[in-house]
C-alpha cells in the first residue's frame, strides 16, 4: 500500500552527504573537547603557579622561624 507520508528513499549522493555530515559534526565535538582540555590545563597551570610561590614565601617563612628558634634556644642555654 502506498503511504504519501513516508519519506522517499535516499539517492547516494544524499547517504554520502549525510555520513560526511556527521564525520564533520564527530571532528567538531572532538575539536571542543581537545579545546576545553587545553583551557583547563593553562587554568591548572596558572594554579600551580600560585601555590608555588604560596610555597616559597612559606617555605621562606618556615626557615626564618627556625633560624630565630634556634638562636633563642642558644641565648637560654
């Protein structure tokens, strides 16, 4: 039986045009998410670049305060 509201076949050109069109829509998300990687390593990056001078002054910190307790020590003994 004829049905008028069934969509006509493809032609090959039409299935080609489609695969090709949804190869480029994959390449395109693929392209996102290698883009959204990138960002979020220069975020981490950039993280880790203030902890590490956090570290250093720290660290810098740390080192006077023992320098100075143990100069103390050495005054009381």
């Amino acid at each position: 039986m004829y049905n008028p509201f069934a969509a006509a076949p493809k032609t090959g050109s039409e299935a080609i045009h489609e695969a090709i069109g949804q190869f480029e829509d994959i390449a395109a998300r693929i392209d996102a998410g290698v883009k959204d990687n990138e960002a979020e390593i220069l975020a981490n990056t950039a993280t880790i670049a203030g902890l590490q001078v956090t570290n250093d002054m720290l660290q810098s910190t740390a080192a006077r305060g023992e320098s100075v307790a143990k100069k103390l020590r050495e005054l009381i003994s």
